[in-house]
C-alpha cells in the first residue's frame, strides 16, 4: 500500500505528467463521447428509417381499407340501383383501386398470408364485379350469388380491418422503440459529458489551487533577479519542475551577488563600461566644480570591415590596443570607456589654455598610427566628437553623451577621420534630418520630387548620354540636394521606394529618346532588397527600354568584395545585357580590390581628382594613374566636374573616354533633353 501511495505522490508531484495525464484523460473522455454519439446516432436513424417505413405502409393499408370500403358501398348500391352503366364504372374503378393499393402493400413488404381468409376474397375481382352487375340486371341465381357477394365483400373488408389494426399496431411499436433510442442516447451522452465536465473542473480546481500559485511564485522569484534583487531567497516548491529549477535559481542568485562589482566593466578591454562611466564622470564633474571638462565619443571608421577581412578575435584585440593607446594620451585623469562595439567614451579635465578639441585631434592624429595585431599592422581613422563642459554647471550626462554623439554623427558626415566639435546648431541639424525622413514619406503622393538630366559627352564619337538625378523641392525648405535626402531615405528604410520612383520616372522619359544611353545610379540597398533584378527587368520590358542602353552606377561604399548578395545581383543583371559603373572611383580605400572582384564597364573618376587640375602637379599622375588601371581592365572612363574649359585637355591627355561637368551643362529638365542635344550637339563634340 505504501509503494502505491509513493506512486501516486511522485506521479502528482510532476507538473508535466499531472497535465499530460488530465490532458489524455479529458481527450478519452471526448473520445468515448464521439463513439457514444455516432454508435446511437447509427441506432438512431436505424429506428427512424424504420418508422418512417412502417409509417408509409399504414398510408397504404389505410388507402387499401378505403379502396375496400368503397367497394363494398359501390356493391350495396348496385344490387338496389336500376343505373347499371354508372354503377358498372363505378365498381370497375373501385375494383382497379383495390388492385393498385394490393399491389402496394405486398411491394412494401406487408405480409398478408397469416391474415384470416387472405388466401383468395381479392382474387378474380372483376368476376365478383360481374356477379354484382348479374344481379342488377335480375339474371339468374338471385338471392344466393347475392349472399355470396355479401359474404366476399365482408370477408374483404375483415381482411382489410385486420391488415389496417396490424400495421398500425406495428407504427406504434416503431414509436416507442425510437423514443426509447432517443432516452438512451440523451442519457449516454449525458452521462459521459457530466464524468468530462467533472474531470475539466478537477483539472481547472487543481491548475488554480496548486499549480498557478506555485508558478506565479517562481514568477516572482525570477522578476526579483530579473530587477536586481539579489537579497531574495529562493522558497522551496513540491512540483518536481520548479523544485528543480529553485536549485540552479538560488546558484545564480548566489554567485551574481558575488560578482555583481563585475558588472561595471567591459570583459574584452578590461575598460569601464557606459555604467561605470557615467557614475564616475558624475563624482569627476562634483569633485571639480571651478574647472573645465571634455566629454567625448569616439567611433572607430568602417570598423566592420576589420572584423570581416581579419576576424572578430582581431577586432577585439585592436579595440583593447586602441583603448589603451586612448587612456595613454588622456593620462591618470582621464577617464575612458567602452561604450558600444566600436565606441569608446572619454571626459577629462582640461588646462585653462586648452580646449577639447585640440585634445580631440591629438586623439584623432594617434589614432592613425598603425596597430600591431600578431602578423598583421592595421591602419585605421577614426571620428570623433567633443562636449566642453563646465564643473560648475549642473550637467545630466546622457545629454552631454547625446550631444558628443552629434558631434560624432557631424564627423561622419563630413568624411570621418576627423574631430567635430558640438554647437546648439547640430541639434537643429539632426531634428531637421528627422523632419526629411518623415517629410520624405509624403513627398511622393504630393509629388515633390522630380528627374532631371545632365548629359555625357563622348570623347571619341557622337553618342548621346544622360545621367538621371533625382531632385527633391521641400514646400518649407527649398530645394534639397541629394546628398542630404538621400542618406535621409536610407535611415527611415525609403530607399527601396525611392529607387523604385527613380527607375521608373526616369525610364518612363528615357523611352522617348530611341538614339541615347543614359546612366542610373544604384543604391546598395536596392541591390541587397530581393526582386530587385525582376523589378529593373519588368520596367525595361514596360517601357520598352533595351537594356544594353542602360549604364547602372553603383558607389565605391558598396564594397561588393564583402557582400555576396550585392555581387551576384550585379553580375546578373549584367549577364541580362545591362551595363555596370563604378561611381567615385579613384578616392576609396576599396578601388582595388573592387576592381579585381568585378569587371566594370565604366569607371567614373571622383570629382576631386579632376578639380585640381592646373594647379597640383601631383593631381596629373594621380589622375593618369586610375585612368590608367581603368583602361587596363577594359572599362570606359568617365571624368566628371568639367567646369571649366582648361580641365578637358587634361582628361582627354589621361585617357578619359567621357566627359561630364557644368561646362558643358547642368541638369536639364526631361522636355529640354532632345533641343539640348540637337542645339549644341556639334559645339560640344568639338570642345571634347
């Protein structure tokens, strides 16, 4: 009996097997209850069937006893009426009646053979017809074929009364016996559903009183740890689950207060982490109060490229290398952080002739000096932003990281590898980037935006070519240049959209220039989205735009050496006839090996190696140089920024195939591209 109790105990003290088991108990019982209904449901419509079968036949038996009984009025007629032509059709039909409803019953399956006399009063009727109308025309037999009709007719209509009281009597059996399936189903299934029922409201009494407190406890245990409250004692429990699971709990709760001290400090750098950094910048800034301070963050520039081309161990160690060279320079009063994977914090006290940001370039410059990483040296920049601060001011310090965190985004903007120092203006400068991320959205349905087209001209030949740039006119703020919606687009995720807006706008224009190429510049983000490559094929084949007349321009930032998705799309939007163009070419840190990952079939020079021209001698053999590595791998070369006429010998001398730059023209509308090219289509191919 005791080994019967234990089991009982261990199989209630599982959470699992006490659900599972009301579970499979409760889907028994449902079971049961479907076998139940459809094995009565059966019986059921057995009982029915058969009623309404016995029902159809006392229909019959009662239309045979009319057919009978009108026999026998129609006989009593004729032997007194003098009329023999009615009384003869009136028998016949009576006769014929009898017949058909016989015919019924013994169809339906009535049998007639045990009823008294059932052997022959109906057989031969229309002899007993004749006999009838024998007497009404006072033929010969008289009073003794009259008494044996009489004696047929009452044989018939005692046969007909039995036949009616039996099938009758059988209707009536049939009701009871489907009431009486009816009564046991209702209590079958009655019963099987109140044992259900009473089983669910064990299995909802037992989930409420013992199971739900036992979970919202250890709820509460885990809410505790989850807030910090490591003081709390884990309580023991008697479901075996969460009895296990208080075990591992108290461990945790015991050994995160051990080294809860940890917490302030980033385990790769050994550095203070954004925590520890704003508890002691707090108590620097209340120690120092008549002194000046520089708080700043510091980002390192395309640090994924480091973790993707030497790995995440190399970039970790680079980060820890650059965290000390950083606390080298800032001395023991400085304090730094590691604030984010690439990001670092700092604040220190700065000298009276001093400010932050000669301190920040310093920074900035040390930066620069190769980092040993085992066999490899890394050179890499980074981009910074600075807050001077005062002690004496009441500082909150997630606003002044807010603000070296505009400071940083500034240094971004205006080509990383520099120190930015911040002004009330950035804030109005980023809530104005917001304000075109949200304005962008609308800017389509209220159609702000428009295409123009800055032609190409060919050094050598007289093809026609235009670029498609897209213009944005703001109702508040006038025209936004690209460079600054753009980027916009990209971090509210409207590039896509945009894109899509660009190519169809511009080859919806382009289908009405059959004699020209044009050029359509790519976001990365639109080669990495997928349907893209559908997408341009699509508008091509609605416009009726050849592909081979398209130049697709993507930028040096894309680094398609690192993106796999971005340089499958491109070489297959090649291999559909399309023509790729590397834009900014010449400036990247990637030019080289993007080369050697890709065949181009345009290279366009950054504007700057054009512009100084005439004036660095260097500028020359830098130009010639891409040009160069251009033609080498069989691309076209475009120079761009022709703004004026003495830059144009110099990129023809280098090599450049293609000409572009306000001195020829600046972006036109779409209606003025065809009189553009008819009007100064000589001048201009005689300047290139």
């Amino acid at each position: 009996m005791s080994n019967t109790n234990s089991g009982f105990a261990r199989f209630f003290a599982s959470l699992e097997t006490r659900l599972v088991g009301a579970l499979c108990l409760i889907a028994a019982l449902s079971v049961l209850l479907q076998v139940v209904t459809q094995r009565e449901a059966f019986a059921l419509r057995k009982e029915s069937d058969g009623l309404i079968a016995v029902s159809a036949l006392a229909e019959n038996a009662d239309q045979f006893a009319e057919a009978v009984g009108k026999l026998r009025m129609a006989t009593n007629r004729g032997l007194v009426a003098s009329n023999a032509t009615s009384t003869s059709d009136e028998l016949t039909d009576s006769a014929i009646a009898i017949g058909d409803q016989l015919a019924k019953l013994r169809s339906s399956g009535a049998a007639l053979s045990d009823l008294p006399e059932a052997s022959n009063p109906f057989a031969d009727l229309d002899r007993h017809v004749s006999a009838i109308l024998e007497v009404q025309a006072g033929g010969a037999g008289g009073k003794h074929l009259i008494a044996r009709i009489e004696s047929r007719n009452n044989s018939m209509g005692r046969l007909a009364d039995a036949l009616v009281l039996r099938i009758h009597a059988n209707r009536e059996a049939a009701q009871k016996r489907l009431i009486a399936s009816i009564e046991r189903w209702q209590m079958l299934v009655f019963g099987t559903g109140l044992v259900t029922i009473l089983v669910v409201l064990l299995v909802l009494f037992d989930i409420l009183r013992n199971i739900l407190p036992a979970i919202r406890r250890m709820h509460g245990y885990l809410q505790g740890l989850a807030d910090g409250d490591l003081d709390l004692e884990i309580g023991a429990f008697k479901l075996k689950e969460l009895k296990a699971l208080s075990g591992p709990l108290e461990t945790f709760r015991k050994n995160a207060k051990a080294v809860k001290n940890l917490a302030f400090s980033d385990a790769a750098t050994g550095l203070p982490n954004r925590r520890a950094f704003q508890e002691d910048v707090g108590r620097l800034l209340a120690a120092g109060e008549d002194r000046r301070f520089a708080c700043m963050l510091i980002d390192i520039d395309r640090f994924k490229h480091i973790n993707d081309d030497y790995g995440h161990a190399a970039g970790d160690e680079l980060v820890r290398l650059i965290g000390l060279r950083m606390k080298a320079i800032l001395g023991p009063d400085g304090i730094i952080a590691r604030v984010g994977g690439d990001e670092f914090a700092l604040c220190l006290p700065l000298q009276p002739e001093r400010d932050g940001l000669d301190l920040a370039n310093r920074l900035v410059d040390a930066a620069r000096e190769p980092f040993s990483l085992g066999e490899y040296a890394v050179a890499i920049t980074a981009s910074l932003g600075v807050v001077d601060i005062a002690g004496a001011q009441e500082v909150e310090i997630d606003e002044t990281l807010r603000n070296a965190d505009m400071a940083l985004y500034a240094s971004k903007k205006n080509g990383r590898n520099c120190a930015t120092a911040f002004s009330p203006s950035m804030a109005e400068e980023r809530a104005v980037d917001r304000a075109l991320e949200k304005d962008l959205d609308s800017a389509f349905e209220k159609q702000q935006l428009r295409m123009v087209y800055q032609p190409i001209h060919s050094v050598h030949g007289n093809t026609r070519e235009v670029e498609a740039l897209v213009r944005w006119r703001h109702p508040e703020l006038g025209d936004v240049p690209p460079s600054t919606f753009i980027p916009a687009a990209e971090r509210s995720g409207l590039m896509v959209r945009l894109g899509e807006w660009i190519i169809q706008r511009a080859l919806n224009d382009f289908a009405r220039w059959p004699d020209m190429d044009m050029s359509i510049n790519l976001s990365p983000l639109q080669l990495q989205h997928d349907g893209f490559s559908a997408f341009l094929v699509d508008c091509c084949a609605r416009y009726g735009v050849d592909p081979r007349r398209l130049f697709l321009e993507v930028t040096e930032s894309l680094s398609i050496e690192r993106n796999t998705r971005a340089l499958l799309t491109l070489n297959m939007l090649r291999n559909l006839g399309f023509r790729i163009a590397l834009d900014d070419f010449g400036t990247g840190y990637s030019s080289l090996s993007m080369v050697k990952s890709f065949k181009f079939d345009r290279m366009k020079l950054d504007r700057s190696l054009v512009m100084d021209l005439g004036q660095d001698p260097a500028s020359v053999a830098v130009l010639e140089a891409a040009v160069t590595m251009a033609r080498h791998v069989g691309a076209e070369v475009v120079a761009e920024g022709i703004s004026d006429a003495h830059l144009i010998g110099a990129t023809k001398s280098a090599g450049c195939t293609h000409l572009q730059g306000y001195f020829y023209s600046r972006p036109i509308e779409a209606d003025d591209v065809s009189g553009y090219f008819e009007s100064s289509g000589e001048r201009t191919a005689e300047l290139a």
